[in-house]
C-alpha cells in the first residue's frame, strides 16, 4: 500500500505580502505616500499618459531641452523621469549622472494607465533608496591622501647630493569628484591611489637641482593623468638638507585648486 504523502506548506521568512502590488485607489495613494517619504521630485513628459499628471511636481516638454537643463540644476538630488522619449531620457541621465540621481521610466501611450502607475510604483518602491540611508552626494567631498612616501632619490644644487643622494618624504593631497565610486565599488569611478604613487616613484627617480622642480612635475603628471581633480597639494621633504644645526629636513609644498 502506497504511503500518502502531505504536502508541506513553505514557511517565509520574510513577509510575501510586500512584493503584492496595490491596485486601484490604493495604488495611487501608495504612490504618493512613497514620494513624500522618499523626497523625490517628478518629472513628466507632456507626451506621457495624463494619469501620471496629478503625481507630477512639473510638466515638461522635451523639445526645450536646454531650459529643461536649466531647471534640472536646481532641482533636489532624486529625478525621476517619466518620459516617451528614450534618447532624451538618455541625455538627461548622461548630463546628470556626477551631481544628481536619476531615474527614467517608459510611460507612454502604449501602456494602460493601471500598468503605468504599477511602474512608477515599483519603482519608488523598489528602485530608490530610503531618505534615510541615501548619501547627500550634493554635500559630499572627498580627498585622497599618500602620506610620507619614502623615497631615496637624488636632488640637490650641491654636486655630491646628486652622487651620494638621501631619503625624501613625499606628501600628496588630491580632491575629485568620485561620489559615483561610493555606489559602483568600481576602480574606474574613482582616483586610484597607486597610480599616483606610481608616478611619484618615476618622477622622483629624475635627478634634479631644485625639489621645487621635482614637485612640480609630480603635479603636473597627476593634473594630466586625472583631468577631472579639483585641487591637488604636493609636498616634498628632504631629510638631510646639507645646512647648519639640527633639522627634520627641508620642505617646499605647491597647490592649487581647479
């Protein structure tokens, strides 16, 4: 005789209900209440479906893309976009992408209204970061630091320090824009610190007279390699500079903001 088998009901350990999709009234309610708790402003193509417009904080028209531009600069942090248009929407992301989140949604007329505003739910829903957690990249600076390189090099006016040489503390402080970086974890979103130290080693393997002339084409090579840094501080120490009495050695510092 055959044994009966009783199915197992699964247990979750999270709350299913919350992948459920409101519909209807509460839907639009929903999604009002997301984009309040959320701060996000919107945006909506005067092509896109009317039923979008009473959630809309402007209505905009992609032929005037420059004024649009414009406007854009002074809105908050959080866009999103509901448009017909995928290349305009493209612009705009490509334009924003370094300063401001933005979020582009198809909603044109091929939709139903009920499928638009399920898009434009899952999408405060699931796409956007809670206010809370979300970085205020608008406020955010960032600085990258090498501290006291140590390098044995050999600089110096006199004859003999460019033969026998001595240890030189290289200090560089950069500042760039690499706020893309705190969300890809990706190396190209950012300045990465072992190149620099790189080019500090080759630069300081040149003899030269003036470590002046030595930290000056540390800066340069930095400015050139990364073109997007805003502010760039280089500064050398020679350890043992050949003058009387005792000393922790000789530093000169160049900077310059961008």
């Amino acid at each position: 005789m055959k044994e009966k088998f009783q199915s197992v009901q699964p247990v979750f350990s999270i709350d299913p209900e919350q992948f459920v999709i409101p519909q209807g009234e509460e839907l639009r309610n929903k999604i009002l209440a997301l984009k309040k708790e959320k701060k996000v402003t919107l945006w909506v193509d005067t092509s896109a479906s009317e039923v979008l417009h009473p959630f809309a904080d402007a209505v905009f028209n992609t032929s005037d893309y420059p004024a649009m531009i414009e406007k854009f600069e002074e809105m908050p942090s959080l866009i999103l976009i509901l448009q017909t248009d995928r290349a305009v929407a493209e612009r705009f992301y490509d334009h924003f992408l370094q300063k401001k989140n933005v979020i582009s949604l198809n909603a044109g007329h091929s939709f139903t209204e009920e499928e638009i505003l399920t898009k434009l739910y899952k999408a405060l829903h699931y796409e956007l970061p809670e206010e809370a957690n979300r970085l205020d990249v608008e406020k955010m600076k960032t600085k990258i630091s090498l501290s006291d390189i140590k390098i044995f090099a050999y600089h110096g006016v006199l004859e003999e320090e460019r033969v026998i040489g001595t240890d030189y503390l290289v200090n560089i402080e950069i500042e760039a824009d690499v706020r893309k970086a705190t969300e890809s974890d990706d190396i190209n979103d950012t300045i990465s610190y072992a190149e620099i130290n790189n080019i500090v080693h080759e630069e300081m393997k040149i003899p030269s007279q003036l470590i002046e002339h030595v930290a000056g084409r540390i800066f340069r090579s930095v400015k050139s390699k990364f073109a997007d840094i805003q502010y760039i501080k280089v500064s050398i120490t020679k350890c043992s500079a050949p003058m009387q009495g005792e000393n922790a050695g000789a530093t000169i510092c160049i900077e310059q903001r961008f």
